[in-house]
C-alpha cells in the first residue's frame, strides 16, 4: 500500500509525500525504508525525529518538523493495529484439504480453506469458508466452526461444540472438556456428575494457547463476541462470558459464574463459583473473587478483591504496623510511669 | 430405562406411574419430556413445582403435590448422577483400530476397543479391553493402559508410566514428562539431576485437560485409586497423592510432597516440596502451604496457611488497623494533654 | 562403565575395588548391585551405612568404614548427575526419519537422527545433526533448530522461531503464540495489536511440558542459554530472560519484561508487565511483581514482593495485632479510669 492509500484507508490526514510504498509495521526505533510505524503521544516526539520510518502516524496536534511524511489520526495505536492487519495478514495457508487428513463429515459442509495435515474432523461437522484448521487439531463429532475461523495445531475441540466466525483458537487449546463435578458416595469416593452440556464461542473471540474451557454440565458454557482470552486460561463448567470481556493469563474461573460485558480480568486471577462480575469491572492480576461474590463495576485488587482505594488505604495501614506497635508501647511506658508517679 | 426400572436400579421409593420411558437427565429448569432430574434440598420445592421434568429425584422427606412421578432417595443428587451414568455412557468409538494408528507393540497386547486416528504406540505397551486411545495420543514405550481407560486426543505419555483401569485422561495432558530437578555447577550452570523413575496412575482416576505429572526423579509419582484432578494442574516428580483425593484447576505439587487419603485441594494452591497433607484436609483455593509443612486434618486457607478459623479472625483483625490507628492516635493525644495539665 | 572409570571421568578419589560395573543410578535406599547412588553430607552417613550400592560419591572429608568402594568429590550430588547423564543417556530413537512425517523443506536441511510419526514440519526450516523431533509435533515455516536439540511429542513450533543447540522442549508446549496485545476500538471492541516478531531460544535451554512462549509483538522474546523453565509456564510477548535463569511451574511473566542472569524464579510467581529482576534475584513461589517494579538481588517474597527480611518482619507485626488490639483497649481503660479519678 502507498502511503497516500493508508491515509486515505485509515482516514488520517496525511502530512508530506505519499506516493512511497508501505510493506511492513515497525517499532520507531527499528522501523527502515518501506516500514510504517506511530508515535503514541506528542510528548514522546523525540522518538519520532530519531526514525528511519518512511511514514508515522502520529497524534492530532503533532507538530514538530520531521524529515518524513507523517498521518495524523486520532489514535496512532488503533490505526497502526488496523493497517498492520491489512499489511500482515494471518498466513492463509492456500493449499487445498490435506490428503491426510480423516473427515468423516460431508465434505460439503466442510468449506475450510485449509485442512493442515494429519487433522481428525468428526461425523456432522460444519467449517465455514475461509476457515483453516491446522495441522494435528482434533475436532469431535456434531462440532461447527464459522467462517474465517483459525483452529491452530494440535487443539482438541470435544463433541457438540459451536465456534462462531472470525475466532482464532491458538495451538495445544482444548475446547469441551468434561467439567469437574463429582457427587461423594460416602466411603466408595465419587461419582461423575453428568457432564453433558455443550460450549458456545461467539464471532471474533481469540484464545491463547493451551488454555481448557470445559463443557456445560447440563446446559452450556458461552464466551461472547469479541472477548480475548490468553494462554493457559481455565474456564469452568457453565461459566457465561459476555462481550468484549479480555482475560490475561493463568486465570481460573470456577463454575457457574457470570462476567458480564466489557470487563477487563489480569492474570492468574482465581474466581470462585457462582460469582457475579458487573459489566465494566476491571480485576488486578492474582486476586481472587469469592464463591457467590458480586463485583461491581470499578477497579478491584487482592484476595479477597476489594475496590483498589481500600487495597491502598490498607496495606499503608499494613505498612505502618510496626510504627504504631512501638507507639502502643510508648504509651504503656508513660501510662506505667505516671501510675507510679500517682502512687508515689 | 423405564421410570419404574430407575427406582429400582437406584434403591429408591417410586411414588407415582413408573412407565414412562427416560432418555436424559436434565436440570429442573429446562428438562422435557422423558428426561429426569432431581431436587436437591426440601427447601427448594417451587423450583420442584414448575419443572417439566417427566420424573425427579426428591429428598425422603418430600411431600409436595406435584402433578409427576418422583422416586424418593436418601442423596438426590448422587442419584442422578448414578442415573445418569447409565442413561449417558461415554461416546464409546466403536470403530476397530484406526488404520492410521503407527503401534509398535505386539498386536495381541493391545485390547483396547478403538485406537483413534494418529495414534502412535511405543515398545512393549500393553493396552486393556475396552479401552480407548483417541486421535493424535502419543504413548511411549513400556506404558500399560488398563481395561476401560480412556486416553483423550493429543495426550502425550511418556515412556515406562503405568495407568490403571477406568481412568479418563483429558485432553493434551501429559504424564511422565521429566521433573525438574538440576543441580549448579558453579558458573557453568545447570546439570540435570536424572529424572529416570515412573508414574503409577492407580484405578478410578480421572485427570483433566493439560494437566502435567512429572515421572520420578529416581522412584516413582503416583496417583491413589479414585484420585480426581482437574485442568492445568502441576503435580512435581515423586509426588505422593492418596486415595479419593480431589484437586481443582490450576493447583501446583512440588516435588516429594505427600497428600494422604480423602483430601480436598482448591484451585491455584501452591505447596513447596517435601510437604505432608493429612488425610481429611481441606485446603482453600489460592492457598499456599511452605515446603515441608504438615497440615493436619481440618479446612485451611490462606497463604501460609492457617486453619480457616485463624484466618477469618487474622482477616477481622486486618481489617479493624485502620480503626487502632485512629484509637492510638487519640490515646497518644490525651496522654499529651494530661502531660501538659500536669506539668502546668 | 566401571567404577574407576568413572572416578577418573570425574575426577574424584577412589576408596576401595574399582574392577565393577555400574549400569546405572540409583537412590541410596533403592540402590542394588551394580548401581551407584551419592551422599550429600557426611552428617548423613548413618544412611550410607545401609546402602546396598555398588558405589557411592561421598564427600571429601567423609572416613566412616564401609564395606563398599566411594568416590570422594567436592560436590556429590553433581558428581552424581553428571554420570547419570552418561548412564542414562536421553533415549535416542535410532530408526531414521519416520516415513509418515510431512517435510516440506528441502531434506538436507533436516539433519535430524529421529523425526517422529506424523511430525508436520513448514517451509525453509533448518534441523541440525543429531537432533529429535518426536512424534505428532508441529514445526511451522522458517523454523531453525539447533544440533541435538529434542522437540517431544505434540509440541507447537510457530513460524520463525529460533531453537539453539542441546535444548529440550517438552511436550505440549507451545513456542512462538500470538502476544496478547490488543487497542480498544470505543465501542466495537479490540482490534489486534501486531505480533509479528519472534521467539529466539538460545543453546543448553529446558523447557517443561504443556508451557506457553509467546512471539515479540514487533520485536523479539528471548531465553538466554543454560535457562530451565519448568511446566506450565507463561512467557509473554518481548520478556527477555538471562542465561541459566530457573523458572518454576506455572509463573506468568508479562510483556517486556527482562529477567537477567542467573536468577532463580518460585513457581506459580507472577510479573507484571516492564519489570526487570536484576541478576542474582531470588523471587520466592507465589509471588507478585507489579509492572515497572525493579528487583534488586537478594531474596524477595510475598505480594508486592518484598524483601524476605521485610516480609518476615511484617509477618511477624501481623500475627501481633491481635495483642496489640487487646494493648490498645487496656490502655483506653486505663485513661478513662485515670480521667475519672482525677475528675473526682
């Protein structure tokens, strides 16, 4: 794409020539000839005047004189996401089906794109077109898997599950896993609670790699549209994820437990069951959410998650308990000199 | 199963017409029509009152008028898992041995009732009857399968580990993957210490997805029969888990460490190494318990931990600083005055 | 190898008959006929002095009688492991490249001795002599793995990934993810941030089983030689890691964040994002770094960490509070007591 195209594409306004030809995203300090890259904030211009960028988006009130062209847009950030996306597209492999890959379903209803080597699909499977499904991934019997959906390597997608369109599932994920339930049978141990229900990913969801969301016990598990998932994530039996929810790594959600739209989760958060998590919540790294608790909208931090101004607030306190300690200790010495004092 | 046969498998107290013929379990919110499913507690009688269910299980001391047949029982809830057990076997594949499959054992020492696609069988393998390898599994060599175990897809066992039968391994989970164990060489630094033991996977057991269990450094790691294990879990080398333990997502066992018999272990626990769990111990989520620590039988929690009633009042006490702060500073205050009313 | 070959291959001093063969490694306690085991301390030797080894390493100062021939060495536990590694070579698999793999590189650049069954490998990859790639693993385009170097079953190499010499990856794991990066888009939800750098693994490096390593984002991630990384672990887009760092199972480190030289790193840890832990750093299991923080060498604990010092002071401060909330009311007491007194 040439310069002029990408401000044109983007709806920037271009600031210098625009006729040099753009085939790759760059950091500022990496970024060489025919690489287009973006300075955050104005503040940080010096980075700007010191790149070899052919072209920079840059915010709105850039101003200083560089020796490039430049495109001023409203978010550097978005717009260099968005144009790295046209210019890096995810590496379609172009082949057609691999010969040795085993589809036991119609081959008309799989409209995959790419079917990498050694892929299992089970009976009445459905893969929209433009989907790919690479080498070495298992997917189960009655499973679909929408339109430019990306199945990476060796993930494993149990039976009856739904991938919606514009999903990237990353490689070693396992999608429908039996759920932990198991009634005690007094001294025999336990019994499987049936864990028969199904999971549902919605349009445009990515999941990291090897990360396991289990299957609904008896009705489903959902993650909605637009929410990103990192690696090594466990999700739990009939656990409802909304829209555009974002979860870091290592985070366990345990069972039945709801977050509801555009909440932000850190990593190695533990959720227990049956919690509530208000839309618009954001979660610190490594806290952890009670069994039945409701989180309301805001910031929360610590185990158990307390609303981050209290977190503050407390652990000063927790810092200053040595001081006040010897405080206490003062005022027991002068309490036990003026009693004498008074008996004297 | 007729609803008449259910309550005669199950030993319990049919009240009601016992013809009807039962498909699935289902919850009491959404079952149908030839479907069963159970009431928990008494208590919860409305959500009883308004289900479609075509029978339910119901506590012994259940009286409602309801328009249905139920079947009195002692544990509604172990009942239906039971039920459902037998009403929903595993999707038994009951195809031969895949073509596909690369089995270097002997064929007679193989007995397993579907090899999935893929599959690769080390030297010297001996799988049972009825058991089921699926698609992508990679056993090594010298591994023994029991009867009616089930290898999900793309596990990985490494050589010379031994799975007892009616285990369920999940998907992508790996067992007898080296521990870690090195030892410095001064600047030059890590040779390995040998990782040359086993894993003996007892009866009954059950491993979720992506989990891994690291062979024995020089002896072996085991599992106890009737042992439940959830996603993503750690378990170190030489680990000794009892009998009927149960271990959510995400928790990890460091090496040596020893869990005894009927255990219940949160999720994103953390033990150090050389540890000793009690039987009878219950340990709360995220908890973290120091190497070589011996916790007793009782509920703990927190990190390290303590036994829950401690922590709760530790957890009072935290939260009640802010508070002790204030009331120092005002004793801090009178005292000042009284100095000064004293020495005017 | 017999015993006085092996005392010369480690240069230790031999105490008694060296004409037996040993055949392998051994624990103390286990140890039978022509196998040798190691004593740590000398203070131990009352378990020297059942051993039915062959042999033993013992250190330099240990004189009790016994009836077997030792090794005294500087370091037995070493000395120990480093003939393990003799004895107990990684089981090389001799057949040649397994005729099921799907190559689609030039065949003199895979110089591998042993390519799995069903092993896919992309486009312009390099393998170097004596490497293994085991069965079901999945290497992408422009892959280069270093001699001797073993890729175990089931693992996921993505695109462009650099593996040096003499590393090992265990199975399942994934190296060279997606970054999870994304830009908010107002109310549409997340556009991509790029993640077209790369992940360079440098020579000697251990990697677990079932562990994520995710590619720069623009730039690069790195794992410097001599590093083990233990199970389960999750390494972020861009995190710099020093040579002969230890990592164990299940820590998550963030984006751009650098851990140098020499460091040794808990499990279950957690890092924030563009943090540095200086070389020399012990970061205890479990804990916390916030983003940004830095490190310094030493010992650190507890979230956010702290120095161990720091850490067990304030421990030891909070299992106070209950006392000094009893101090705090016995003083109110006796101020009101004093104020009435002097009211009368």
């Amino acid at each position: 794409m040439k310069i002029s195209e990408i401000a044109e594409f983007i709806n920037g306004k271009l600031v210098g020539a625009g006729d040099v030809e753009i085939f790759r995203v760059a950091a500022l300090e990496t970024a060489r000839a025919n690489e287009i890259s973006f300075l955050e904030k104005t503040e940080f211009a010096e980075q700007a005047a010191r790149t070899k960028a052919a072209c920079v988006f840059v915010p709105e009130n850039f101003d200083a004189p560089v020796p490039y062209p430049f495109i001023r847009v409203v978010n550097p950030k978005l717009a260099f996401a968005q144009i790295a996306e046209k210019l890096h597209p995810f590496n379609w492999r172009t082949e057609n089906n691999h010969k040795t890959a085993v589809i036991d379903s119609p081959l008309e209803d799989i409209l995959a794109n790419f079917i990498g080597a050694f892929v299992t699909i089970g009976k009445n499977c459905i893969v929209g077109e433009g989907a790919q499904i690479l080498s070495g991934a298992r997917i189960g019997n009655n499973v679909s898997i929408g339109k430019n959906s990306i199945v990476q390597a060796n993930c494993v997608i149990y039976d009856d599950v739904s991938i919606g369109h514009d999903c990237v599932i990353h490689a070693g994920t396992v999608i429908g896993t039996d759920g932990f339930g198991f009634v005690r049978d007094g001294e025999r141990g336990y019994v499987k609670f049936p864990q028969i229900g199904t999971v549902v990913i919605e349009d445009d969801v990515e999941i990291g790699a090897n990360s396991c969301i289990d299957r609904g016990a008896l009705g489903e598990t959902r993650i909605g549209a637009g929410t990103k998932i990192d690696n090594l994530v466990q999700i739990a039996h009939n656990v409802r994820i909304g829209k555009r929810v974002v979860i870091a790594a290592q985070t366990g959600i345990s069972g039945s437990t709801v977050i509801e739209d555009d909440c932000v989760i850190g990593g190695q958060v533990g959720m227990g069951d049956h919690a509530v998590v208000k839309s618009g919540a954001i979660i610190g790294s490594q806290a952890g959410v009670l069994p039945g608790k409701i989180v309301r909208a805001g910031v929360w931090w610590g185990t158990p998650v307390q609303p981050l101004d209290e977190y503050k607030r407390q652990n000063a306190h927790l810092k200053g308990i040595g001081r006040l300690k010897e405080e206490v200790k003062e005022l027991k010495k002068q309490a036990a000199d003026s009693a004498e004092k008074n008996q004297s």
